[in-house]
C-alpha cells in the first residue's frame, strides 16, 4: 500500500481516516493538511475495541468540526 503495490477498498480506506483521525486526501498524499485533536489513552496493552473507541471519537470530532464549520459559514 505504501509504495502503491496494493490497492485498497474504500471500505478500508474509510475505517484507515477514522483510526487516524484524517482525510481521504490526506491520506492518499493529495493535501498537506492535517487538523487533529488530541486525547489521552492509558492503556499497555491496546485490543481492537480500543482501536473502535479511538476511531470512534475521531468520527465524532470530524463531524462536530465540520458541523461548526458549516455554522460559521
């Protein structure tokens, strides 16, 4: 995937944003810009529902910041 040998689902492409908390265009290198919040996880060993909860409220976060976006419009 990184060096374009594999393709991706947007499926996958979609659950990848979420985790890390970016864009479609910044993840596949298209824009340079990356807004992210940052939050605390205290946890030595990290399972797959804490990868959901993480992905979960980067979801949130995106869709509060472009809700208030749209009202400061």
């Amino acid at each position: 995937m990184e060096y374009g040998n594999k393709n991706i689902t947007l499926s996958i492409l979609n659950k990848l944003c979420s985790l890390f908390g970016c864009s479609e265009s910044y993840l596949l290198c298209r824009s340079s810009e990356f807004d992210y919040e940052k939050f605390a996880l205290r946890s030595t060993i990290i399972e797959t529902d804490d990868l959901e909860g993480i992905a979960s409220m980067n979801r949130i976060y995106m869709s509060m910041k472009y809700i208030t976006s749209k009202m400061d419009d």
